[in-house]
C-alpha cells in the first residue's frame, strides 16, 4: 500500500519566490570579462616610417652614411614593416632612372622581394633634385596601463576579477612581441626540408655530430669590409 504525503499548497509558492529573488539577485550584477584579454586588450594602430635621401639624381652608388642609414631602414623593414616598400620619387623620375634603379637594386640584395617595392612618382619640393623617400607602414601597440588597486579584496559579493587582473600578462606581452603585427595574425610558416631533419636526427640518434655543429658555414665571421666600401 502506497503512502501518499500531502504537500501544503504554499510549498510551490515558497519556491517560486525563492527563484524570483535569487534572479532579481543575479540582475543586480552585470556580466563581467573573465580573461586578462578582455579586460586589457592590447589595442593596435599603424603608422608610416620614412627616410629621405637627398641623392643627385645620376647616382649610381651610396656614400657610407647613406648606405647605412638605407640598409637599416630596409632591415626594420623585412622585421617589421607590413604592406610594400614604397619609394617616392620626383615627377619626371622612373624606375629606370640611375637613383631609384640603385637603391632598388640594393634593396632587392637585402632580401626584399621585388613584388613589395612600389614607386610612386609624386612632388617632393622646389629643389633639384628632389629628395629621393622610402617610406613603409608598421603597427604599434598600444600598452594598458596598470595599478588601479581601487577594488576591495575584502568584500566581493559578486565573486568578479578585480580591476588589475592580468594587466602586467598582456602588459608584458605587448613589450615583448618583436613585431605587433604579429598578435592580428602569426607568420607564414617557412618551407622545412624534411629530408635534412631526417638526416640530422638520424644522426643524433647515433650519437654522431650533426651538420650544424660541424658546417663551417654556420660559423660567423668578421667582415673585412673597409669604412664606406659598398
């Protein structure tokens, strides 16, 4: 024989109300970003790097501080610079003319790839020769800044991250990146010859000396290159 309880009808009125107060309670505080990531994101810009050279315009070979002063503009450029080299040229310049086809020239020995520079013929001024302009756009990052110790640890009914959470992460993150474009997309994988790894761990593997600790073309070497030498 079954045992029925009866249930007072005020029971299902009691939880209903219980339910209603813990969701009143609940809207009472809004959501709140969980990761460092949302809550300090590090926020992205771009802006143009330039170098002008002031080179007759038969020239067919830099001086030393020219000639340093291009290669380091070109190098930051393969390390960070995104979008087409662009060299901006006087209005009755080509790219046959002596100045631009040597710095091309220079730039293609470099390591730019023939497909990232552009010319742009444009107005550079009343003197002649105009000055010859290189000019790249970068990203840069912008920092969060951290140290606001305004929350209380004491009482957080709402159980949230406080304010500072993470902000030294990304922070850090942000001074570290060589290249900030590099946190909007990762770099193309290069191509890997797998039949030299195979070799190389073949070689490990049997205890023997690896090419990369016996290749003298791995060693560096001091150049001997005198001052303003091109």
């Amino acid at each position: 024989m079954k045992r029925i309880t009866a249930v007072s009808p005020l029971v299902p009125a009691l939880l209903a109300a219980g339910l209603l107060a813990l969701v009143g309670c609940a809207s009472d505080y809004p959501a709140h970003p969980l990761s460092p990531q949302e809550m300090h994101p590090l926020t992205m810009s771009q802006t143009s790097m330039t170098l002008a050279l002031d080179l007759p315009a038969n020239t067919t070979a830099l001086g030393a501080d020219d000639a340093a002063r291009f290669d380091r503009f070109v190098d930051d450029y393969l390390s960070i610079g995104t979008g087409p080299l662009e060299f901006i040229a006087g209005e009755r310049e080509s790219a046959a003319s002596p100045r631009v086809r040597t710095l091309t020239e220079r730039a293609l020995r470099r390591g730019v790839s023939g497909t990232e520079i552009r010319l742009r013929l444009a107005s550079l001024g009343a003197g002649s020769p105009q000055p010859l302009v290189l000019t790249y756009r970068r990203y840069l990052v912008e920092l969060p800044k951290c140290g606001n110790w305004s929350d209380s640890a004491s009482f957080n009914p709402a159980n949230v991250n406080g304010a500072n959470f993470g902000c030294a992460v990304q922070r850090d993150i942000g001074i570290m990146v060589a290249n900030p474009a590099d946190l909007l997309a990762a770099q193309p994988l290069s191509p890997v010859s797998a039949t030299r790894n195979d070799r190389v761990i073949n070689l490990y593997k049997q205890g023997k000396a690896t090419e990369s600790e016996t290749s003298a073309s791995n060693k560096a070497s001091v150049s001997s290159v005198a001052p303003g030498a091109q």
